[in-house]
C-alpha cells in the first residue's frame, strides 16, 4: 500500500485540504508533519464546510487514523477548541486521534511574541498569523522548547515553564515594551489541558513504522506551500516549518524509503498571503475579480490574499524540490470568466532569462515575469467529469502548463464540492489508487 506525500506548490492555500479529503478512502492513515494552527485546510461535504487548523483533514472520514507528528507546533488551548466544534457536528475522536509525544507546544508568550516582533518589523514585517508558530519553533531549536510529553510530568513542566516565562517576560518588558506573563495564569490552564489531550499523547513515530510495516497506507498531508518553506521558499518571507516533501519523513520519524510517491498542489493561478516577493502578482479590477471569484481570504485570519497568474517557473521549482510525481490542478472555474489568461514561462532580470527560480533576494526582487497569453474559454468548467468535456480552449491551457511543469497532471479541481472534480487517465495516482475514481461518486 503505497504512502503518499500531499504539499502545497505554491505559497499556500492550493486546496490541499479537498485533494487530501478525496484520497483519505484510499489509505488508513493521514498524518500532519509541520507548521501548526497558522494552516486552514478547507474541505466542503455537501452543504458542510470544514476549516481544519492543526487536525488532519482525514479527521472527517471514520475509520480513518489522524496523527500530529513531532514537526507539528500545537497550541493545545486551540486543539482543544477545534475538536470540540467538530464533535458538536458529529465527528468522533474514538481512538482516531494520535499526537506525537515530541511535538512542541505553542504557548501563550509565542502568539504575544509573534505580534511584538511583527509590530516592531514594521514595514519589513513578514505578515505572520500571529498564531506564535515562528517563536514556538525559534524556542524548539534553541533547545528550550515545551513539548508534548512535557505536559504529562506537572514538576518538569513547571520547572521548563518557570524558565522560559523569566527569558520571554525580560524579551517582551525589554525589547518590545509589551505585556508580560505570570507562570500561574499559564499553568492552571495547561494542566487542564494535559487532562483532556493526554490519551491523545504518544509515541507516534513507531506507531506509524508498525502501522507501515502492516501493510497501512499513509497520507502525509502538509500544510502551506514549497515556496513558505524554511529553507527553500522566499526566505525571510516564510513560515518557519519544512513545508516541502522532506519534511514528512523529519515531521513524522517515517523513513524517506517508506515514501513511494509525492503529489503537488497548484492552484491555475497564484495567491500568496501575507508579505514578500511575488513575480506574478496582479493589481487593479483582475485582481479584485479573481479574489471575489475564488473567494480568496485566509482560512485562519480572514485576510485578503494577493492574487496572481499562474507561475511555471515557480512550479518547476516546486517539481524539483520536492521531486513531484503529478500536480493536481485547483480552481481552474476560478478563470473561466477571463478573455485572456496569462502563464509566466519566465523572469527578465537585467538582459537575462530566467527559467530557474531564484533564490537570491536581490534577484528576485528586480525579476519582471514573462507571460505567454492563452486565449479564455470564457464557459462553466464545473460541470466537467473528464478532461475531454472541458472547453477546447481549457484543455490548451492545461496542455500548456503541463508541458512547461514537466510533470502529469492526475486531478483537475473545478469546484469546492467533491464531486467538481476531473480524474486525469493514466496519472501515477491511478497507479497508486486504482479505486479513485469512486470517491468522486
Ligand atoms: P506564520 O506561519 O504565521 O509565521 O506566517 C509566516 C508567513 O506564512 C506569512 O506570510 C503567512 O501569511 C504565511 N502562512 C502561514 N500559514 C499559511 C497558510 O496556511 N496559508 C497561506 N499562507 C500561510
């Protein structure tokens, strides 16, 4: 049974969440490797729509195995509250919920941080969530950081508690001139969690080997995209997890070789929250049209999202780094109103083209895109069931990205229910789950 890495391309919010909720029928296992509750993973069933932040999305399917894993930072106050709202509408957590000892815990002095250091950024601020992820995992690599385990041993915990709360009271008096902590008021409340979340707590990264070793068939579902990624996206404008493939074998304790296949997200254009370098970003009424149309505000902050055209020198970059197998295509409705769509092949910077992305800020900042336009369908895609029912025009744009990308298409996405979806003939995910198809039934 194969174990499939799903992460996102882009800079987030590709649709990962309804993608990751088509295949979760597919395996027993949907596990999250990073990032924490900055993640909102969106899935809609029927006249249902769920906003995930720190549970797998497989969440919703019984029978399915959720797992945190250690790469994840969890603020146990939000968990809590999630799970709470999901059981209010009918979702169990009966032995399907596993959260990995190691994991970190975010903290009420990392969300206080988070706003101090953005407010003292100013204009060069990163545009954050605010929900504490960068200091909880600033905290996890300066080896002082809080961690699930933690939790289940009231002495340790006060005594790593009483430590960070003195560091972070003298950061937030003395550098930021912001609101300090007491250790009671984070305490009391914490240990209240520790109740509730410790049946949860385990030794994920064996289970999931033993799980594999049985024959399960895992999911590892990231969350943001390659290009918010630590190492590889547009740093300093990046959350601070392994958003890209590699994370999920460091984010979960699995092996890379227990890894068989890795498939992309992308949106058929390009939204990016938040601050940082975006060579395809749009402005004036396009821009206006297609957020309205593709309802592009944050899943977690409700921001508005800067909107694009679709990018391939971006995704052949996010082909490499993670080494994708096939790209399943989001929102393609989201153009159908267009006359003409435009495809970056390219970035002109000085006299040269660029067909490779550039890492070097200097680089990326003055590179002006090149664009080949094709020609809108200018009709409803949603109703599609295969590629062939797509407006001829459609069928060309996708021919064309495919061709620069490199990769096969396995989905197209035309709409938030599952059923506006197009399954690609021949794609690896056919290889890999030949009952797909019934998913979409
Ligand atoms: P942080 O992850 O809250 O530290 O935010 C760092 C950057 O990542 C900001 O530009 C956020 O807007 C962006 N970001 C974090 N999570 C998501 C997400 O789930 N979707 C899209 N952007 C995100």
């Amino acid at each position: 049974m194969p174990n499939i890495v799903v992460v996102g391309t882009q800079w987030g919010d590709e649709g990962k969440g309804k993608v990751v909720d088509i295949l979760t029928p597919h395996v027993n296992v949907v596990v999250r490797y990073q990032g924490g509750n900055n993640a909102g993973h969106t899935v809609v069933v029927g006249r249902e729509k769920y906003v995930l932040h720190s549970i797998p999305s497989g969440i919703l399917h019984a029978g399915c195995r959720c797992v945190i894993g250690c790469g994840v930072v969890v603020d146990p106050g939000s968990l809590i509250e999630e799970m709470e709202a999901l059981v209010q509408r009918g979702v169990s957590f009966d032995g399907n919920l596993f959260i990995s000892k190691n994991a970190h815990l975010i903290m009420p002095y990392h969300p206080a941080l988070d706003r101090a250091s953005e407010a003292k950024l100013g204009s060069r601020r990163i545009g954050t969530t605010g929900k504490g992820v960068g200091p909880a995992y600033v905290d996890k690599a300066a080896r002082v950081g809080i961690r699930m385990a933690d939790l289940l041993d009231v002495q340790l915990f006060r005594e790593k508690l009483e430590r960070n709360v003195a560091q972070k009271n003298r950061l937030l008096r003395e550098i930021y001139d912001a609101q300090t902590f007491t250790v009671d008021e984070i305490l009391n409340p914490y240990l209240r969690y520790a109740g509730w979340l410790a049946p949860y707590i385990t030794d994920t990264a064996s289970l999931l080997t033993r799980w594999i070793e049985s024959g399960y068939s895992v999911l590892f579902e990231g969350a943001q995209g390659t290009m918010l990624d630590m190492d590889h996206g547009t740093y300093p404008f990046i959350t601070s997890s392994s958003t890209t493939s590699g994370g999920a074998a460091t984010g979960t304790g699995v092996p890379p070789t227990r890894l068989q296949g890795i498939l992309g997200v992308a949106k058929a254009y390009t939204t990016r929250v938040g601050s940082g370098p975006f060579p395809t970003e749009m402005s004036g009424q396009m821009a206006e049209d297609i957020r309205a149309r593709g309802n592009e505000y944050g899943a977690t902050t409700g921001r508005p999202r800067r909107c694009g055209w679709f990018d391939a020198v971006v995704l052949r970059y996010a082909v490499r780094i993670n080494g994708l197998d096939t790209v399943a295509l989001t929102k393609l409705d989201v153009l159908d109103q267009c006359e003409t769509v435009k495809i970056c092949t390219g970035y002109r910077y000085k006299n040269e083209l660029l067909t490779d992305f550039p890492e070097e800020e200097a680089v990326l900042d003055g590179a002006e895109p090149v664009y080949e336009d094709v020609s809108g369908w200018m009709s409803p895609t949603s109703r599609a069931k295969n590629e062939a029912d797509l407006p001829a025009k459609a069928r060309r744009y996708l021919e064309r990205l495919e061709e620069l990308i490199g990769v096969p298409f396995c989905m197209i996405s035309t709409g938030a229910q599952r059923d506006e979806t197009i399954l690609c003939e021949d794609s690896p995910l056919m290889r890999w789950f030949p009952s797909v198809r019934s998913s979409l039934l």
